[in-house]
C-alpha cells in the first residue's frame, strides 16, 4: 500500500494565535503559561487534521515559537557566551537571540543589552532563519528535550507521529563562525554534534518513535567533496549508533549531483522534491537500494496552485513501478510552512479565481487523493473535478492580456541603460542636490502605529470616507516629515503610513494579481505576510505612489524620495504564476513599474528609491547557466523599470538578508544603494564592495531588534567600515524599513545616528 506524507505544517495557528500571544507575551501582557497553552492547542489542531484527512505520516517537532534553526541552536547549546550571560529563561533566551533584547531596571539603567543574531533567507524562500553562530568556546550538550517533549504531546492525543529535524550536516553547513573565531569551520564541529543527535535520536526511540525525518536541504547546493563526506560520515555514525529508522529528506531542487553522497547510505528511505525538480526521479531511483523506500515529493509545498492530481499520480506511479508499492510513499514536496493555512477562511475571492487555488489544509486533502488513487480506493469524482480546474485556469481570461504580452516583446537593451553612465551623472546629481559628505537618509518606512492600522481598517470597511482617510494620512505624512526635519536628516521619506505592506500595496493596484484576507504566511518569528498572488498577465492602470509622494514634498525644502518595490521583489514575495516563466513576470513588472517611475519624476520628485530585498533570494541554488541568467533577466527588469528617468533623477534601491555578490548590484546601475549590514561580522563582506563605484550605505543597525542603538555603537560600525570604503561615496542609514519598530526606539536611534554622521563629517571635512 502507498503510504501518504506530510513534511511540515503551518505552525502559526489558522487565525493568527502564535503571533498573538507571542507579541503579548513580549509586551508583559501574556504569560509564559499563555504561551505554552497555545502552543498546545496549534500543535494538537495540525495533528488532528492531518490524522483525520488520512495521513500516514504525521509530523512533530515542526512547531516553533520562532524559527526551528533557533530551537537547534538552543538544543545543542549553541549560543554565544553574550547570551548566557543573563540570568534569562529558555524560551527568554531563544527569543533574545532571535530578536535581540534590550531592558532597563527601575532607575533606567540597562541591565540586559543584546543585538540579535544574523537573519538570512532559507534557501530561495522568503522565510527567514536564524544563522547559528558557533565559536571556539562552544560547548555542545543538550539544553532540553524539545522534539521528544512534541513527540509524547502527539502520543498523549493518541497520535503516532514522525518527528522531525534539521540534519546535522545542514545545521552546520547553515551556521558562521562568531566574530571572536572567524577562522573556526563550523563543520569541523561535526564529531562532536553527531553523538547530540544520536541521543536525541535513541530517547525518541524509546519513546516509541519508529521513524525519524532528517532534513539535509543542503543536498541541492553545490557541495565539496568535503560536505559530501560529512553526510556519509553522519549517516554511517547514526546507523551504528541508533536504533530508530531515518528517512532522510532534502528539498527546493535537485538532488543529482550529490547522488554519489547518497549511495549505499544506511538510512531507511528517502525524499526528494520532485515538484521542484521532477527530471530527477530516473536518477534518484537508481540509487535506492532494495529494502530503501521513497517519499515522492509531488504537492506544492512553495506555491498556492491547485495540484494536477493526475500528472502528479503519474510521477508516483513511476517508483511504484520500479520498487513496489509497500515502498513508495505520496508526500508534499517540502514542509507547508510556506502556504497559508486554509482556504475555507477566504470568502471574498470570486469563485472562479479561488479554484485556482490550494492552501496547506487543501494540500493535506491532496497528498491523500493521490495516495487513496495508488490505492485503488474510488476518487474518480475528485479527479474529474480536479481537471476541469486545471483545464478551466488555462483557458480563463483572466490570466491572458494580449497587450500586456506585446508590450514585452518590444523590450529591448537601449530602453534599460540611462542616458550616461554613472561618472557623468554623480557630476550633475552632486550639483542638483548639493549633499553633505556622509548623508543621512532612511530605507523608506517608519512605525505604523495602532492608530495607523484602526484608520486604515475602518477605509478598507467603509466606516471611513477617502477625503477623511487622505487627511488621515496626510497628517502622519507631516508627523514623519517634521521629525526628519528636527534631527536633520539629509533625504527624508514620506514613512510609507497608507502602506499595508511593501509588495501588497501594489500589487493591489496593478491589474493581473489576486488577494487574500487571511492568507498568512510566517517570514520570520512574529513577522506574517499576506503574499498577493500573480494570476494574470500584470499591468499599471493608473498612478499608485505620486499623490502621497508629491505632498510630502510640497511640505518640506528637503528631498523626500519617491518610494517603489522593485519588480523581483514583486515577483519573489507574491506567489508567482506557474504556467508562465518567472522572467517574463518580472519583465511585466519592470514594464508597470517603469510608468510609475515615470509618472513620479514628472510629478517634480528628483530621488527615486527602488527595493529590491529579494534579489539575492530569487538566484538559483547552483552555479550555472540558469543563475547566469537569472541575474542577466533580474538586472533587465529593474533597469526596464528605473532606466527612463533624466541623469539629474537620482534613483536609489535597497537590499537584506541578501550576502549579494557587487557585480549583481552594479549591474542594475542604481545610484545609490543601501544594503543590510549591522548584523555581519565578517570584514572580508565590506571589502567585497571596496571597488563598487557607485554610492552604498552598508546599514548600520539592527531594525528588527527592540533596541536603542547608541551614538558609539554607530561610530564604531562606520570607523570599520572606513577602513575599507571610501568615505566620498558611504551614505548612512539604518539596515531597513521602520515600520516594525515603536518610535520611542526610532526616534532615539535617528537621532543617534545623524549625531554620529556629523561628527564623521567633521572628522573628514578635507574630503567634503
């Protein structure tokens, strides 16, 4: 009999309770019992409803209260002595990691201090993990029994499920060496984490767990010898050493060139992705052995299409016809941790555009169709019923725009290069605007306070009319210019307060995307989005930003800068389209953005920002001819959309999380750039950028963390980069957008750094 598989499950609850009683819990006004009480009912909910959709593999241990990479760090003891240091509960210390924490005693004093660790992209997804950070003084032992404790909670409910875990070979691989141990391999730490692993491993065993799901997704990046050897090493460790069985699970590509790593490797089973990579079941299968199954990855667990049950049902049928049913195993291509939870809470899409989708609760329902059709049990009315969808998406009107499609090809390299070059426009934007040495400026978006969400809350309801919600808005455009203007920051925003979110905002006003209400996603710890869904051909109807951008300006002397999402962030932080190439979405996006850009220049605004966070994100796992060309189309797209403007229009984007590559960002041509910074430690990062020739500011502090950071912690981030980066081209800004933080922190950590701008301006004064 196929058996049918779950990777993972959303862990943020169908309406939003982790978020929640997490924020609560961080404000004083939940407890720690709160926590734990929600936790419970999430993880009892996700179990339930798997078990009673007919799945046979129901995982544990996918739940966490931030990012599952961080709960291994605190499981092995991986935490920086500056952590420790603290008299801090667990749960207090897994959270100050993640996000930082600063706290004062009564008379104001600071008796706990501390900045967040490094946030990266999982893969070439938009969700966020906490980098591990080991040094030479590490001590690895076991803090706890977390997945064990998930284990027994499913088995307390009756429920056998099969826990899960980051690999040990990922887990490294995926860490950095802390800034007192630059030169340690944190992969020469192996040895001393697999026993860690193995007693986690026999006390799951002797808590009945029969079988154990190991996550190596490092296996579809390119590997040395090396790294290959370690995945060897560990499996041929635990195979000696423990009893429970191990299906060992990679995802997001293929697995192919690390095959020779997998061969004859003692675990029970394996998965792979073959959603991301369907050409490589004829390969994966010759290297399962005759008593090894598969777990054949075939629902989406990145995307919100309605799965072709059919094509699906015959990639499967495939490996059962090489290894037999009783080895062949029906699952979702990764954990579902990247698709909202349920479909049934969206009641206002029409209904002609919600069949097209699938979310984690549906996806469920799927993986167990496909494996009750291998079944020979009688789903001929679901199947039927699944391709009329699929057949009705291909044909709908909704999804074709004949003019947007011509407008494409008329792309050429002469519409995506500025008039001249960049030396020759440096020359006239420094007489046009007339900056001081080191300027000072923000990514774009300030505090979006409560009073913020209620008004716009009550438009989108209809209890507030447009002139009331424009002279709401209006006002907080003027709160934000006024406070720029009083700590004197050199190019100021307009905070972005009629913004819902950076990707959202537009695309509810371009025509070809489609949105939820209660399609939320985890990106990192308490941080959800609502991803706008690309369903048709994209286009601009009308102007989206220049109203709020020309009022801005029109109440101050100072530059504001028009503020835009570029196009592959656009594409990378909806769900994109899966019938048509992502280069041609993103060349749609360029083509709608460019009037846009066009439309503000006009407007009078002379500095132009377009984001672009997710451009390191969208790059291919492996070195390549497909990464080549991505960067070649990604860098098209946003010239299409930036190239128009005048030499005297000063366009600007940003970028985090990114460890992006200079030749990538010199290739879009931006005048200036601003780039995530604060939380690296590595020097050899700045000296990548020594030889960009355009302007960049490496960001100078942490915005996710609940901090205030200081004048001195500023002068010391610049003095280091300064020894690296001329100072005639650094701008200073912070590592991202506000909008997340209270002001109390905003204003105080502004003011700080415009303060240490100055004093760097003095100091530098022969270079002005």
């Amino acid at each position: 009999m196929v058996k049918s598989a779950v990777l993972g499950f959303p862990r943020i609850g169908p309406n939003r309770e982790l978020k929640k009683v997490t924020e609560a819990y961080w404000k004083g006004n939940a407890t720690h019992d709160d926590l734990i009480a929600t936790s419970k009912e999430i993880k009892k909910n996700n179990w339930l409803l798997q078990q009673q959709q007919g799945i046979d593999i129901i995982p544990s241990n996918d739940f966490s209260f931030y990012d599952q990479v961080l709960d291994l760090s605190y499981l092995f003891n991986v935490i920086p002595k500056r952590y420790s240091e603290y008299d801090l509960a667990p749960i207090d210390t897994v959270f100050a990691m993640g996000r930082g924490l600063q706290q004062n005693d009564d008379q104001g004093n600071k008796v706990v201090d501390v900045t967040a660790l490094e946030m990266v992209k999982w893969f070439d997804s938009n969700y966020h993990y906490v980098r591990p950070t080991f040094s030479k003084n590490t001590n690895l032992k076991l803090n706890g029994s977390k997945p064990v404790d998930d284990y027994l909670e499913a088995k307390a409910l009756g429920i056998q499920t099969r826990p899960v875990l980051l690999g040990p070979v990922s887990f490294l691989y995926l860490g950095k060496a802390d800034k007192d141990s630059l030169d340690l391999d944190p992969l020469s730490l192996l040895s001393e984490i697999l026993p860690l692993y193995n007693e986690i491993f026999n006390q799951l065993y002797k808590a009945g767990a029969t079988e154990i799901q190991v996550d190596e997704p490092i296996l579809v990046l390119d590997l040395t010898e090396k790294e290959r050897n370690a995945i060897v090493e560990a499996y041929n460790y635990f195979h000696k050493n423990s009893q429970v069985n191990i299906t060992l699970a990679t995802y997001f590509g293929t697995v192919v060139p690390n095959l020779s790593a997998l061969k004859d490797l003692p675990v029970a089973g394996f998965h792979f992705d073959f959603v991301r990579a369907p050409d490589q079941l004829d390969d994966v299968l010759s290297i399962i052995s005759d008593k090894q199954t598969l777990s054949v990855g075939v629902v989406d667990g990145r995307n919100i299409w309605k799965n072709d049950l059919a094509k699906s049902t015959a990639i499967v049928e495939k490996a059962v016809s090489k290894l037999g049913s009783d080895r062949v195993i029906v699952a979702t291509s990764s954990s579902l941790l990247h698709t909202p939870v349920d479909l049934a809470n969206e009641t206002k899409l029409s209904d002609e555009v919600r069949d097209f989708f699938s979310f984690a609760t549906q996806k469920v329902n799927e993986v167990s169709l496909i494996a009750n059709k291998l079944n020979g049990k009688n789903v001929t009315k679901e199947f039927e019923a699944n391709a009329a969808s699929i057949k009705a998406r291909k044909s709908s009107s909704i999804t074709n725009d004949a003019k947007v499609q011509e407008r494409v090809k008329s792309i050429n390299e002469k519409l995506a290069q500025r008039t001249s070059p960049f030396v020759e426009r440096e020359k006239i934007q420094k007489d046009v605007f007339k900056l001081p040495l080191f300027p000072t400026t923000t990514i774009g978006s300030f505090p979006q306070t409560k009073d913020i969400r209620i008004n716009r809350n009550k438009f989108v309801k209809g209890t507030l009319s447009s002139e009331e919600y424009e002279k709401f808005i209006q006002s907080e455009i003027e709160k934000v210019i006024r406070f720029q203007e009083e700590i004197d920051l050199d190019v100021l925003v307009h905070g972005e307060p009629e913004r819902n979110d950076m990707v959202q905002y537009f695309g509810e006003q371009l025509k070809g995307y489609a949105f939820t209400t209660n399609g939320w996603v985890q990106s990192y710890g308490s941080r959800y989005v609502r991803p706008p869904i690309i369903v048709g051909d994209l286009s601009r109807p009308k102007a989206m930003s220049v109203k709020e951008s020309v009022y801005a300006q029109s109440i101050t002397k100072k530059h504001v800068k028009g503020m835009l999402t570029g196009p592959i962030t656009c594409l990378r932080w909806s769900f994109p389209r899966d019938d048509v190439d992502q280069q041609t979405q993103a060349l749609q996006l360029g083509l709608a953005l460019r009037d846009e850009v066009l439309d503000l220049e006009a407007a009078g605004i002379k500095i132009i920002q377009v984001d672009e966070p997710a451009l390191r994100e969208g790059l291919p796992l492996r070195a390549g001819p497909e990464r080549s060309a991505y960067m070649d189309w990604a860098a098209l797209a946003f010239r299409v959309a930036t190239a128009g403007v005048q030499d005297k229009t000063q366009i600007h984007s940003h970028f985090c999380y990114s460890d992006l590559d200079p030749n990538h960002i010199k290739a879009l041509d931006a005048d200036v750039v601003s780039i995530e910074f604060s939380k690296k430690d590595d020097p050899n990062y700045i000296a990548e950028f020594k030889d960009y020739p355009n302007h960049i500011g490496l960001g100078l502090y942490d915005i996710h963390s609940p901090r205030v950071a200081s004048k001195d912690e500023f002068t010391t981030k610049v003095e280091t980069i300064l020894d690296t980066y001329p100072a005639k081209r650094f701008w200073v800004n912070p590592d991202c957008g506000l909008k997340t933080r209270d002001w109390y922190e905003t204003k105080l950590s502004l003011a700080n750094m415009v303060e240490a701008a100055k004093a760097f301006r003095t100091k530098y004064a022969d270079q002005a």
